[in-house]
C-alpha cells in the first residue's frame, strides 16, 4: 500500500478531518468510496478529473436524514424502498430544493442518496454527518476494489480504519428516480434488482 499507517484514522479523527475540509477514502458494501462534507463537496471532482454533470450521491446514517430533505409525495414512496433496502445498494434520485443540490448536482433539482450496508462507514456517518460520495477511482478509470488498489488511486488521502476493509460487493448500487408519485425510472441496474420499476405507472416526460 502506498499509504503509511499515519494515513489511517479512526471515525473520529477522519470526522475532524471531513468537518475542516478534507477528502477521505471509505469502505461501502458496493465499492469503496471517495468523501467529503458536503458543503467540500467540489474537491471530488478535481481529485477524480470528473465531468461536474455526473452528480454525488450524499450518504447517511439515518433514513431520516436524507428523506427530510425530499418534497411530501417523494418522501412517501421511499420511505417503502428505504425501509426494504436500506442499508443496502439502492441509489433513491430525489427532488431536493437547496445548496445541496448545487453542491452534490449542479444545476439540477435532485439528488442521490443512500445509507451503505457497512457498519464502519456508518460508524463515521454517525459522527461527521451525511458526506458527499463517489467511487474511489480516476473518471474513466475501473472502479478500485480494495483499501489498497483506492490508496494507490489517491495516495494523499487518509482511509477509515481499521484495515482490512469489509469485502465489498464489487458492483456499483442500482440507482432509480422519483418522477411523480407511485412512479420511478430506472437509471443504473447494479447490485440490487428493484421490482417497484415493473410495477411503475408509465412515466411521462
């Protein structure tokens, strides 16, 4: 590993390090991942050289810390889906209204979110609040895999210990979107398979 062990921080330490501005790599249950406090967020995609339309995705530790940020009649039917995937690699795109949005998707009126089934990560998201989020990997790069092949990635930047890392699933999460009540749209199949998108109205726009 390129990293030393001074690049190793506990969940308290790492949320000292996100609260004053830093970036930090997390294990999740899909691949591991790039963070950052929100209002830091931009950092993301100078690190990863990545376009600023592909949005983040703002993790949590607490369903209610996301859903809170969502419209009434988004906020009822994922509640369903939270309750029946969360924790888990379900990615729910939600209208939120607000700098997070211009923060974590730019330009847009949605957001991505998610509670990862990690018990580590969920530990720091505890304590440093939801945290801005991506894979931990150069844009256009294969996702990293490991602790290892995310520190060779970004080697100046300090990973949640302890090492080793839960296994991760390998997969990216199954990411779905809100467009009006009773309906969602597919927008990435992942790890999960999410049967509400069969039973979905048809969509319209």
């Amino acid at each position: 590993m390129t990293n030393d062990e001074s690049s190793l921080m506990s969940a308290k330490e790492l949320a000292q390090h996100l609260s004053d501005g830093g970036a930090a790599l997390l294990p999740t249950d899909t691949l591991p991942a790039l963070a950052a406090a929100p209002d830091h967020a931009a950092q993301i995609w100078t690190l990863k050289q990545r376009p600023q339309d592909k949005p983040l995705i703002l993790m949590a530790a607490q369903a209610d810390q996301l859903l809170a940020l969502t419209i009434e009649d988004a906020r009822v039917d994922a509640e369903t889906l939270a309750r029946r995937f969360w924790p888990g690699a379900l990615t729910l795109v939600l209208p939120v209204e607000g700098h997070l949005t211009q923060r974590l998707n730019p330009g847009q009126a949605t957001l991505g979110m998610r509670i990862p089934d990690c018990d580590l990560t969920r530990a720091l998201l505890a304590q440093s609040g939801p945290l801005a989020t991506t894979s931990a990997n150069a844009s256009g790069a294969p996702p990293t895999q490991s602790a290892e092949e995310a520190a060779i990635a970004f080697p100046d930047l300090p990973l949640l210990a302890p090492l080793p890392w839960p296994d991760p699933s390998g997969l990216a999460s199954t990411v779905i979107a809100w467009t009006s009540p009773g309906c969602w749209q597919l927008l990435r199949q992942g790890a999960v398979m999410v049967d509400v998108i069969e039973r979905s109205p048809p969509c319209s726009g």
